[in-house]
C-alpha cells in the first residue's frame, strides 16, 4: 500500500494536468515526487528551497492571482513556522488554498522536536474558516484532497501521517461516520487513531464515531449519538494536542449536561527520540492505555 505522502503527489499530479488553475509550491519537502509534473507545468509547480515563510507566501500571492495554490512541507514548517504568513497572506486577504503537511505530530522521531506538530490544528483553530482534514487511510486521503483542491476559493488544510488504519472507510469530507453502536458512552476517533479506538472499545457497549473532517465539526453526529446513549459521556481521541476538540464537543452538547474526556498528545515534551509506536504508548495513546483511560472514565 501507497503512504498517504505518496498518493498525495500521483492525486496531485493528476489534477495538475486536468486543472490549469491549480498550482503546486514547495520547500524542497516532496519535490521527487513531483519532477514528472514539474516538466510538464514549469510554471505550476514551485519550488522555494528552505524558505517556509516564502512559501506559504507564495502561496498566497497565487491565490491573489487567481489561482488555487497547494502548498506543501512538514506541519511543523507550515503551520507552525511561517504561522504569520498563514494569518496574513490566507487569513487577513480573505483567499484559499490548500496547505497539505506531513510529520504530524511525531511520524519520524529520528528528525527531532524540529519535526514535530503536535499543536497545528489548535493553531489553526485560532483562525477563522479553515476546513480541517485528518485522514486516517491514503484512499481517505486521496478522497478528501481531491475535494479540497475543487473546493473553490476555500481554506483546507489537509493532515497527512504516516499512521493509518488497515481499512479505508467511505468519508465524504463533512459528516462523521458511525464505526460501532452502544448505549454506554460515545468515543470519537480522529483519523489514524481509529483501529488503536476499535481495539481499545471491543466488547465495550459505546457507540465510536470517526473524524476524518474535524472543522467544522460535525455537531449533529455527535448529538445524535449523545441521545442514543443512556448517559452523555463523550471521548474525544485525537492526533494531535489533547483537548483540541473539546470546545466543540461541548458547544453541541450545551443544551444537556454531559461529560467529555479529551485525549490526544500531552502537553509535556517527550525528548527521547524513539519510534512512533513508543510515542503512541508514552502519550497514552496504544490500545491498552486508552481502554484503561476510556474505562476509567466511563465508571466514574
């Protein structure tokens, strides 16, 4: 199977023949993947070298033109680095584009807390009309790139990872999808922490959502869930920042009490470089932690 980093370039690379209006820029993160491309559109595909703040930049100045730019590097060095470019050039100019990361939160430890995101989507989040994608399969992926770049003058962002679930499910880029149904309590898995969720909830009587679009977010789900369950307790299990979703969660749950539980990457800084499966288990985040984590809370 294809990395979603790698169907990202062939998806891309497609919509570049069939769509004059979209544009590529790069930091140098991915150009291989699009030298067949970049022969083709010379103009359409940029490269800036290491210049992240250039590139989102860039990317703006594009969609000023008219254009449907895609930009693309590690989350840490699109989001977090030239963060003031995505507020003024996206933001402030009121155009769209598609920013596409990879790394994640901690996809390759090797690379340092350089490469390392785990706060993106609560950046984002502080900004105004972003649509915000975490697939947790290339073919979801695939789906919801395709949807971002016709998604005419929108902001998306797209977050790619190198974490997936063994089996694609039929996202539409807008509403949460009901994986398992219980009584007992709702858990809401984003993404790639799907199977790590199924795992942990077997035999458990809760009903598991799954996010594959978290901004916006889908509040009619999950309150559809909430009223099928005997008691409103929800647990978010998030990519990324614990406690990332929990505002929204709460916002479509103010009108009965209910509990919710983020879980997601802790605040504390792991400076052990590891493996990605010693990182899911140091923040909590494996099946076995997050059952005794789900089960916890749901008996109190």
């Amino acid at each position: 199977m294809d990395t979603m980093r790698e169907r990202f370039a062939s998806v891309t690379t497609q919509l570049l023949d069939e769509d004059p209006r979209l544009a590529v820029v790069l930091a140098d993160i991915g150009v291989d993947g699009f030298r067949s491309a970049q022969e083709r559109h010379p103009g359409r595909v940029v490269n800036v070298g290491i210049r992240e703040q250039l590139l989102v930049g860039v990317g703006g100045g594009l969609a000023l033109a008219g254009m449907r730019p895609v930009v693309h590097t590690f989350a840490s060095f699109l989001v977090e680095r030239p963060f003031e470019q995505v507020k003024l050039d996206f933001g402030h100019q009121d155009v769209g584009g598609v920013l596409v990361s990879a790394g994640g939160s901690y996809d390759w430890p090797a690379g340092g807390f350089t490469h390392m995101a785990p706060g993106d989507v609560a950046l984002l989040d502080s900004l105004d009309g972003w649509t915000v994608h975490v697939p947790g399969h290339p073919d979801e992926a695939d789906t919801l790139l395709r949807r971002a770049a016709a998604a005419g003058d929108d902001k998306v962002y797209v977050r790619l990872s190198v974490q997936t679930n063994g089996t694609p499910r039929p996202v539409d880029g807008a509403r949460f999808l009901t994986v398992r149904e219980g009584t007992g309590g709702v858990v809401l898995a984003v993404g790639p922490m799907l199977d790590n969720v199924l795992a942990a909830t077997e035999g458990l009587d809760v009903t598991v959502l799954y996010a594959t679009t978290v901004r916006p977010f889908d509040d009619a789900a999950l309150r559809a869930a909430v009223a099928g369950a005997t008691a409103a307790d929800v647990v978010l299990v998030e990519p990324y920042h614990e406690g990332t979703s929990t505002r929204h969660a709460n916002d479509a749950l103010e009108h009965v009490p209910h509990r919710v539980l983020g879980l997601g990457v802790g605040r504390r800084e792991l400076r052990r470089y590891g493996q990605l499966d010693e990182h899911l288990a140091g923040q909590g985040l494996d099946a076995r932690s997050l059952r005794e984590r789900i089960t916890g809370f749901l008996a109190r």
